[in-house]
C-alpha cells in the first residue's frame, strides 16, 4: 500500500473517528474505502478520452481500412477466421 498524508479539518476527523469507532474499523480503513469509493465514482463520471488523431487513417485499395475491417478480415484470412475449421 502506498502511505499518503493530508490535512482534515478538525470537525471532518472528529466524525470521522466516530464513524469509524460505530463501525468496529480503524480510521484509516474508513478513509482507504472512501478514498476508493471516490476515486470510482469519478472514473465513471468522466468522458472517455479522444482517440488520437491517427486513429482511421490507414486507406487502402477501396478506401478506409477502419470502415471496411470485417469485408478485408474475410478476404485476407478467411480459414483464420473459420471457427468451424479443425487443424488437421
């Protein structure tokens, strides 16, 4: 676990303790589950991260790769591709 320390206002580590104490837990424990709670919370709450500028570039023979994947993947590899192929 990686130690971190903070400042907590007097009255936020006052209930803190309280809740910690009504919880058969240490402090910290209450604050490591927070602490995760909080940080998963946010995760979720933010916009997924552009892709970068280079993603869909690649043309080829009959225009963009990304639009065509599955008609070129056929093409190019279908034994690959064949789930009902057995190896012989």
């Amino acid at each position: 676990m990686q130690r971190i320390t903070t400042n907590v206002d007097p009255d936020v580590y006052t209930r803190l303790e309280d809740l910690a104490r009504r919880r058969h837990t240490s402090t910290a424990r209450v604050i490591r589950e927070a602490l995760a709670r909080y940080v998963t919370d946010e995760e979720a709450a933010q916009e997924p991260e552009p892709l970068p500028d280079w993603v869909g570039m690649l043309d080829g023979p009959g225009g963009a790769w990304a639009e065509r994947d599955e008609e070129v993947l056929r093409a190019e590899w279908p034994a690959a591709l064949d789930p009902h192929r057995h190896e012989g």
